[in-house]
C-alpha cells in the first residue's frame, strides 16, 4: 500500500482527536451502556440502543483514525528544501491574474483540505496545477467556470 502524504499540523490533530475518543469518549460510551443495561430489558431500552450506537460510531472512527495515520507519511514543510518552489504543506500567496483578488492556500493532504479554511488537497485541481511552480510563475486551474490564472506570489514554509 502507498503511503498518503500528511502535514504535521494534520497528523497532530488526528493524534489528538483518537487520544480523546480513547481516554475519554470511550470511557463514557462504556458508561452510558452500563447504565443502560441496568435499566433492564435491552429490548425496548432506548438509552442502550444509543449507546450502543455511539460506542459503534467510536470504534469505527478510533479503528478509521489508526488507519489513516499508519498509512500516512507525515511531512515536515520546514525541513524540505524548496528553493522557491510550491511543494506539499507550503502555504502559497496567490492573485487572481484577471480579478487582482488575493489570496492564501496551504497545500495538504486529502484528509486535511477545507477550502474555507485556506487548506486545499494536493490532489484537487487548485493543487496539481500550483505543485512544482516556483515563485512568480502563474498556474492554469481548470475551474467550473472555465480556466483560472493564479500568480504565485510568494512561497512560506511554515
């Protein structure tokens, strides 16, 4: 299997999350089930069957989240040699050749991307055509509304 690339900032996060789903989610999941079952009939008890149905939710996504991350390649951004150019994890200053709008991207994994959040998938469209162009070239996006010119302003590797 290959491995999936992911920021630091990224992998740290995952790792925070299924430490809470770990020592404490679960803990109260587990909880709320024995609560549930002393009750009484498993049956017809509602507060068992959501239990139940968050400790399944839990585990599905602690199990998702080990996955992700033993199958990642975590990247540190700051020790890559770039020269310049726009590579996995650098944060790209952006202007729209034809509008003048600017704007910040940081280029990540796919988990990652929120586009609201300036964080965009080094798979998605904005991302392949930014990936390997140094500073001051201009990348072609296909975009729904047709071809998009983007300037590369400046290249951060933060």
């Amino acid at each position: 299997m290959s491995k999936h690339p992911l920021t630091l900032r990224g992998a740290d996060k995952l790792r925070e999350e299924l430490r809470v789903l770990k020592s404490e989610t679960r803990p109260r999941v587990i909880a709320a089930i024995a609560e549930a079952r002393a009750h009484g009939d498993l049956k017809e008890n509602a507060e068992y069957i959501a239990a139940r149905e968050q400790q399944s939710f839990t585990e599905g996504r602690i199990a998702e989240i080990e996955s992700k991350l033993s199958l990642s390649q975590v990247i540190d951004v700051t020790t890559l040699q770039a020269n310049g150019k726009v590579v996995f994890g650098a944060t790209v200053e952006l202007a729209d050749v034809n509008t003048g709008d600017e704007f910040k991207y940081q280029i990540v994994g796919e988990d990652e991307a929120d586009s609201k959040h300036g964080l965009v998938s080094y798979s998605s469209p904005i991302g392949r055509a930014l990936i390997g162009k140094p500073e001051g070239d201009i990348a072609q996006v296909q975009a729904p509304g047709g071809i998009r010119e983007l300037e590369i302003i400046k290249v951060h590797y933060i």
